[in-house]
C-alpha cells in the first residue's frame, strides 16, 4: 500500500525547528494538547492522525508498519521537513522506530514514550476482532482505564469521559487494522540501526506496555536516555504535563545547544 494523505495541524513559527509527534492506538493528535503549546514557542509542531484515527481517511488493511512510516515520510515532504525530531506514543513510538531505523537522514532526535519493539500479538488480535465485531465503543473504558493511574481517573472524571469518546469514535476497521500492526512488529533487530538520539519514556504504573519494554528499547538504542515518570500510566504525557513536556522540550531543546 501507498502513502495516504493524513490529515494533521501545525503550529509554531515556519522557520522553527519542526517536531512531528505521532499518537497513540485509539486517539488522535488532540492527545497531544497538554504539550504542543509549550512546544510551539520553540519548534514548528507538526501533529497528526495516524491512519484510521480521527480525520485521517482509514483506508481498508491490512496496514503494516512501513504503510504508517509512509505516512509520516510524506507528511514531512508535505510540510517542508527534510529532517525532523519525532515523538511518538505507544504505537506513535512504534512508527518512530521503524522511520527512525528506516530514514535515519530524516530523524533528528527520538522520543519514545510508552512504546514496545515487541508487543503481546495475541493481545493486540483479540483486540482487532473485538474492535470488528463490536466496535471501538466496546474498548473505550477499558483501555481508557490503562491510561491513566486509577486515582487520576477518579480524579479527573471528565477527561475520562473524553477519552473515552475519542475511542469511540475511532473508525472500527482503522482501530483494528492498526491493533494489528502492533500484533505483528518485531522491532527489535531495527534498535540497533537508530542513530537519533533517543529519549525512552516509561509510565511506572503502566499496566499496558509495563517499563520493561521500554528498559529494552533503552538498552538497544546506542545511547538512548531512560526516564521513568511517576506516577503515571501509558498516557503519561496527560497526567504529568509538566514533567513530560519538559522532558520533550529539554530533549529536543539539545540539538540547538550541540550545535
Ligand atoms: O497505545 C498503543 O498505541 C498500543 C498499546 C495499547 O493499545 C495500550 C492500550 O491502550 O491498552
């Protein structure tokens, strides 16, 4: 399959470094609300919807992983960026290993948060065949419930309802053909080849994709830092915005000061 044209929105300066920072299965760039207005005094934020999630088209899978790196690569192109730095979510962090891995030329600096190289596939099917024959609406309070820590959740009951209908609303075949992209990767002979250099972000208390898969990643990527955010689950990103856009921005703030 080809490239496809996802849809996505920029903000920041045009003459900014750009970030591009890819979402999570199930949400859409919205999730990346908490950072992009710190990020935007600083980079040229690229945020979009992965294929099958929010206004991008879903076409029919199977999708792979190299389709959804497609995607990106063409975005960049779209938006000017010969080089960008990525972040990326879960399966957001998915994609930015492969493009990392794949067009080390294209990547300036890696985030990777709450991300696996190699994810539980039997998992990941039964969520594809739940998302078919049930919906995406039959996931949402479940996976919302891995998102966040079960006190923030009660916390903040609203934003639960959001999230819970951000995953509701994703097209029921995009969600699946994504869920298994993830049931199908194997990244971990691709860590060695990513010469960015990598921020890993674990949730301590994610029970989704638990730190050890990030210990992994970390440990694979020459150099990659490791951090550890607390607490927090696989969306961390939402629950502790300050640390992890101060994470984000300290991490890609460093290529200006290597220069
Ligand atoms: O979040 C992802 O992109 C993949 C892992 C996942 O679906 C975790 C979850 O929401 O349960």
């Amino acid at each position: 399959m080809s490239a496809i044209a996802v849809s996505y929105t920029v903000d920041g300066a045009a003459d900014a470094p750009v970030v591009v920072l890819s979402n999570s299965l199930g949400a859409t760039r919205g999730m990346w609300d908490p950072q992009v207005p710190a990020l935007a005094e600083r980079f040229r934020v690229v945020t979009y919807d992965t294929r099958g999630h929010g206004e991008s088209p879903a076409p029919a899978g199977p999708y792979t992983l190299d389709d959804l790196v497609d995607d990106v690569v063409a975005l960049m192109d779209e938006v000017g960026a010969e080089r960008a730095h990525f972040a990326g979510l879960s399966l957001g962090g998915m994609t930015g290993m492969r493009l990392a891995a794949r067009e080390p030329a294209r990547v300036h600096r890696l985030a990777l948060l709450c991300t696996s190289a190699k994810a539980d596939p039997q998992g990941f099917r039964e969520r594809a065949a739940a998302a078919r024959s049930a919906g995406t609406a039959s996931l949402a309070s479940t996976v919302v419930s891995r998102w966040l820590t079960p006190a923030y959740a009660a916390a903040h009951p609203g934003l639960v309802a959001r999230l819970e209908a951000m995953i509701a609303a994703a097209d029921d075949e995009g969600y699946a053909a994504c869920a298994e992209v993830v049931a199908d990767l194997d990244l971990r002979g691709d860590l060695g080849h990513i010469t960015a250099p990598t921020l890993v972000v674990s949730g301590a208390e994610d029970p989704a994709l638990p730190p050890d898969h990030q210990r992994l990643i970390a440990e694979g990527i020459p150099g990659a830092e490791l951090l550890t955010v607390s607490p927090g689950a696989h969306l961390p990103n939402l629950e502790q915005p300050l640390q992890v856009t101060g994470a984000l921005l300290g991490h890609f703030d460093a290529a200006g000061a290597a220069r």
